[in-house]
C-alpha cells in the first residue's frame, strides 16, 4: 500500500493516539506529584514519536526516512520507560491504568515502526523523491 500523505500512515495515527494520551494523563497528574522536568520529558517524547514520523515521511529519501524512523523508535523507547517510571511509583497508583495503555501503545508503535524499517531496507525504492508518474 502506498500511502500519499503521513496523517494516513497508521503507525502515525496511534503515535498521534500516544501523544494525546500522555496530555490528557499529565493534566490529570497534580503538578506538586510529577516535577516539572519529568512532565517535559514524557511530553516531548510522546509528541516526537509521530513528529518524527512525519517528518521523515515528507523528506523524500528513503535513507531520510529511515533515519527518522529510527528517532521515532527511540522516542517511543523514551517515552515507555517514562511510563514505566510512572508506574513503579506508589503515589501515582490511581494513574497506572491509563500509564499501563499508553505503554502498550509505545510497544505496538515500536513494533509498527521496527517492522516499517525492516520493510524499507529491502526494497529498491529510492524514495518518494526518485519516483515518476508511472508508479
């Protein structure tokens, strides 16, 4: 399958799932439990899997794209282990329901973005940016 923009890759969208999901867990966090750095880090991780993503989509190069898929994977690596951090806290029990599905998403991400990978290296194709009309 060919896909024309990055909002359709799927890989995209759970990533875009996983960087809501951490929102909506650190707005319901009380700041004075989860310290600021901490809170930065999980955020900017969480949203960096599908920037990155994104951005070696629109690069046009399948090595750009490699690349950047591999950032996306060290992403989610970060921000799973965040979440695990999150989870081995006592204080924050009442929040390890939703950290446990945020984690399952980095792992399924990982997988999708492993495999994506994978699937590139053996292919001829150049990138988007060697390809013509005749595809």
């Amino acid at each position: 399958m060919t896909y024309e923009k990055f909002e359709d890759l799927p890989v995209w969208q759970e990533a875009m799932l996983l960087a809501e999901g951490v929102d909506d867990l650190l707005r319901q966090i009380p700041k004075e439990q989860l310290s600021y750095s901490k809170r930065d880090q999980i955020d900017r991780s969480s949203l960096s899997v599908s920037n990155n993503i994104s951005e070696g989509f629109e690069r046009g190069t399948t090595p750009d794209l490699l690349k950047f898929i591999y950032i996306a994977r060290g992403s989610s690596a970060e921000t799973r282990s965040m979440l695990i951090f999150i989870l081995r806290r006592p204080y924050l029990s009442q929040f390890k329901e939703a950290a446990q599905k945020l984690k399952e998403i980095t792992t399924s991400c990982s997988k999708q973005l492993r495999a994506w990978a994978a699937h590139l290296q053996q292919s001829d194709i150049k990138g988007q940016r060697h390809l013509n009309n005749h595809k």
